[in-house]
C-alpha cells in the first residue's frame, strides 16, 4: 500500500465511502454465459468491510458507467440504497449523494481505478484505489491499495479509513467475543 502524508487526517473525517464498480468491487472482468447474461465476480471480503463500515453507522454508494442487473443485486445484498448504475459522467451522480446526504467533500471517500472516475476522484476529501488501477489515478490517490480491484483493495481502503478513526479494534473485539455477531453480510 501506498499513502499520501495526510491521508491518516483525511482518513478521519470521512463518513461516506462511494465506490465504482468495474475494477474496484470487481476485477473488471466481464463474464458472458451462453445466453449472453453478463456475469461479474464480487470478493467477499469486500463485501464484508462494505458492511462493517456501515454498522459503524456510516454510508455508502455506487456510481458506475455501466448499467448491471448484477451490479443492482449486489447493491441491494449490501443495503447500498444508492446506487447510481450507467453514469460514465460520474459528476452529477456525485452532487445528488453530497445534497441528498448533506455531505461536505471532505467527508467522503472515493474509490475508482480508471480514468472516467478522475473528475469525481479530485472533488472527494479522500481518493483512493487498488493496486491496478490506472496510473493517473494513483497519482491522485491519497491511499493506493496493496490489493488489485475485486481481490481485497476494497476491504482494505475500508480497514485503514477505520483504523484512522480508531474503530477497528473494537469490531475485532467484537468478532473475537463469544456473543454471536450478527448484522453482517459479505
């Protein structure tokens, strides 16, 4: 992994934590079966920081380019209510989450690996994206994951924006508890 000096302090102010989806929740890979169903593999441990980062009572979103009844699915198995699906212009999407959620930039985190997702990359307080991604982004990247996307980067950009803000321990603790942990998906 690879951190600008300040992504620690920006790290703790985020509350929100938008994702593309092509290259970062998945490995950008597109499956075509037989039929001509499109299919996309998700990693769950992705999924599973996704969900701990929202039982911390904090949110999330989607903004991809392209529109998915896969993409639709996973969003609603990950109570992801916003999920901006066919927005290869990431721009608008962005404003209506920031007025919808009352959100300032620098609360919110992005996690993009391509060029398309550049523009809202530079608006957000906290970019980050996985180790594959394209270069241009990495350099505007507070925090480049030692993961590529759909193998972990997700989860891993989620344990260090809650490590800065000193939760990770305690849902550690939790899961090490003998009390059955509930509430969690991947």
């Amino acid at each position: 992994m690879v951190f600008a000096a300040d992504a620690t302090e920006r790290a703790r102010r985020v509350r929100f934590i938008i994702f593309d989806v092509d290259g970062v929740l998945t490995d950008g890979g597109i499956y075509t079966g037989e039929t001509g169903e499109f299919m996309k593999p998700f990693y769950v441990r992705d999924g599973l920081g996704i969900r701990l980062w929202q039982n911390e009572g904090f949110g999330t979103a989607i903004i991809t380019g392209r529109a998915s009844a896969i993409v639709s699915l996973r969003a609603a198995e990950l109570k992801i209510e916003d999920a901006y699906l066919g927005h290869i212009d990431k721009r608008s999407a962005y404003a209506d989450i920031k007025a919808r959620h009352g959100l300032l930039d620098e609360e919110i985190a992005y996690i993009g690996d391509d060029l398309v997702d550049l523009a809202v990359m530079g608006q957000v307080g906290f970019a980050a994206a996985p180790a594959d991604a394209a270069d241009e982004v990495c350099a505007l990247s507070h925090f480049v994951a030692h993961a590529p996307g759909g193998r972990g980067a997700v989860r891993e950009i989620v344990e260090f924006l809650l490590k800065a803000q000193g939760r990770w321990a305690d849902i550690v603790a939790r899961f090490s508890a003998p009390a059955k942990v509930t509430n969690v998906s991947q």
